[in-house]
C-alpha cells in the first residue's frame, strides 16, 4: 500500500478528482481517502511513480508521508 499527503485536496470535487485519476491509471486500485489529514492510500499493482505522476498532472502533486 502507498500512503500520500495532497495538501490542496479540500474538498470533495478534489476527492473525486484524485480517486478518479488513480483508478484510471490503475482500474484494479484501491483508494481511502482522509480528507481531513489530505491523505491518500492506495493499493495497486502498478508502479507508484506513475500513478504520483497521473495525480501531479491532475494538479494534486503527492507528497510521501513520512
């Protein structure tokens, strides 16, 4: 599982944006979102980078959480 902050993830259009993006890079993802903390987990098959990649082009540019 990869776990993201989205610091300009504030709402729920933004929700739907990044959940979107992600199951379009990856159809097989899973995605929870804490819209509270800005955080994302996602459990994919394909590589992280592309889907940090799908998610900065979207403009919601991961940060890795530490």
């Amino acid at each position: 599982m990869i776990e993201w902050t989205i610091p300009t993830m504030t709402c729920g259009h933004c929700v739907g944006v990044v959940t979107r993006t992600v199951r379009a890079a990856d159809p097989n993802a899973e995605v929870q979102i804490d819209l509270a903390s800005h955080t994302v987990r996602v459990d994919t098959g394909e590589d992280p980078a592309l889907i940090a990649k799908a998610l900065a082009a979207a403009g919601y540019t991961p940060q890795a959480r530490p």
